[in-house]
C-alpha cells in the first residue's frame, strides 16, 4: 500500500466521479477533494478509492440525509409548504401549520427526529445553561436542526449563522430563515478541513449537536480545531446515546470520555462545564473564558 501523497489529477478525477454520483452531488466540493486525498494513498485503484470516498461520505454526510427530499423538485415543494403554512397564519411568525411543515422536514433527517419529542425541552435546558436566549447562535454542522425555529423561542433579530457541508441541507435552510424574517447566515463549509477559514465570526452561543462523533471520524484533532478557533462565550456539544439501528452499545460511556478529553485538551479557557441531556442525547454546555 503507497502512502505517496496523491496526484492532483487523479484526486480531481476520483472527485468528480464521485460528485457526479447522484447520492453525493449536492455533499461541499471540499470535503469530497479532501477525502478523495485521503483515500487515494489507501486505494488499490480508481475503482476501490472511489468506493472508499463514498463509504466515508456516507459515514459523515449521508447517513443522515434528508429522505424524501428528491433534488430541485423536492426542494420546490417542501419550500412551497414552508410559505403557504407562513402566510396562512400571518400573525404568529412561527405559527402551528408552520410547526406542523417543520416537524415534518425535521423527521426526514435521522438526526432531528430522533429529537423530536424533546424539542423544546432541549433548547430550554441550553438557554438557561447559558444565561438566557441567545442573540446570536452558530450552529455547526446544523443538517436540518435550524428548522427548530419555533421551538428555540429566538427573537427575530437574533443572528443564526448555519453552516453544514450538505448543500441541499443548507439550501433548505437557508430558504426557511429567509420565509420566517430570521436574521441569518447559511454556509456551505469543510469544518474539518485542517487549514482555511476558521468559524471565528463572534456569536453568543457555537452549537455542535451531534458533531464531534462525525468530525473524529475525519480527522481526530478537527472537534479540537474548531472549538479553539471559535469567538464564542459559550459551546454546546452533544452526543446520541444510541445509535442510528436504536442500540445504545455503551455510547453513552464512550461519549462521557470524549467530553473529559476534549474538556482537558481545551485546558483553562473551559470555565463551567454543565450538564443538560434530554432522553437519546447527552448535552454538555461549556463556559470558555
Ligand atoms: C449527526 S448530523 C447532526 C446534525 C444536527 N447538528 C443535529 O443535531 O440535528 C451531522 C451533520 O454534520 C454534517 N457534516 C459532516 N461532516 C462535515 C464537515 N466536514 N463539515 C461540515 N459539516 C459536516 C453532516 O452533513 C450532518 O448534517
């Protein structure tokens, strides 16, 4: 096996063959490049690296995909629900059938419906770990999570800066804070890309819900990059304590000690570190200095 750094050529060739593929087409560019340079010193061939890049890609993107939602015409549709629901009930800007449109969306991405039943008990539990509702929020490899809205009880001027690699995710995303009047940020972005522009823009609150397990999946330092490269008061980071098939196989053990090593590896800047689980997910809240 060559560990030999990878041609360029061939990465973009493994690449595009991969992003032509109609399961990873709408994953960042950046991220398919970076696993392609990864796996290629590993592959045996074209062949084997491309089914390597789309093994990992389903590790940290697809697995959790939106089902039901199929391209363009799946967007236009679930869009056309979001604004219907909005202006049917002009009043309340997150009024029930928007409640009812966003549920629906929510249960389509493995990673918020297994949270559905918790919602607002969740955001309520950071909110007060953290001193009141937050002004501005960063949500971190968010997926569809944003479209908890009418749950988080955020004040419309409050900034949401959403970023994920999935771009159909963020497109959705996106679209929605603009139906509801949310002052926001949607980015596609490589957060475990070992160079280039950290999320350093200053918000009150960084969430990573559910993201160090697929972040150490990458790149075992990058949960730790991310976190120092953060102007934030506070992180939230949680963690399934089952998996996907439903079996909980100690994860909620494991987890624990990822939290410890990432605690200790931030060192002193970590001030408080509180605790704010609901049923299916540890939430641990830290106060950096
Ligand atoms: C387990 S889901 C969590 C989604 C959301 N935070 C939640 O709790 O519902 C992990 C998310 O991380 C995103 N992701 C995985 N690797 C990423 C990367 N390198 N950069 C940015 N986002 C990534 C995936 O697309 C997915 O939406």
């Amino acid at each position: 096996m060559s560990q030999e750094p990878p041609d360029d050529a061939e990465v973009q060739v493994v690449s595009g063959i991969v992003a032509g593929s109609r399961r990873y087409r709408s994953v960042d560019p950046a991220v398919v490049r970076r696993v392609a340079s990864e796996e290629l010193p590993r592959a045996r061939n074209r062949e084997d690296a491309v089914k390597r890049v789309k093994r990992r890609l389903h590790q940290a993107v697809g697995a959790y995909r939106a089902t039901g939602a199929a391209g363009a015409g799946g967007l236009a549709r679930d869009l056309d629900r979001l604004r219907t629901a909005r202006e049917r009930d002009p009043d309340a800007r997150l009024g029930d059938e928007l409640r009812a449109a966003c549920r629906d969306l929510l249960a389509r991405h493995a990673s918020t419906r297994e949270r559905l039943p918790f919602l607002d008990r969740l955001y309520a539990g950071v909110w007060d770990a953290v001193g009141g509702v937050p002004a501005s929020l960063l949500d971190l490899g968010c997926g569809l999570a944003p479209l908890s809205l009418p749950w988080m009880g955020l004040e419309a001027s409050a900034h949401y800066h959403a970023i994920d690699a999935d771009i159909g995710a963020i497109g959705l995303v996106d679209a929605f804070l603009s139906i509801v009047g949310q002052a926001h940020a949607a980015e596609v972005r490589d957060l475990a890309a070992p160079i280039g522009p950290q999320a350093a823009q200053p918000a009150d609150v960084a969430l990573l819900l559910k993201l160090v397990p697929i972040l150490d999946r990458q790149d075992p330092s990058a949960a730790q990059r991310l976190v120092q490269g953060l102007a934030v008061r506070h992180v939230v980071a949680s963690f399934p304590v089952r998996s996907l098939g439903g079996h909980a196989r100690g994860m909620e053990a494991t987890y624990r000690r990822r939290v410890e090593a990432l605690v200790s590896a931030l060192g002193p800047r970590v001030r408080v570190q509180t605790e704010t689980s609901v049923p299916n997910e540890l939430v641990v809240v830290l106060t950096l200095g």
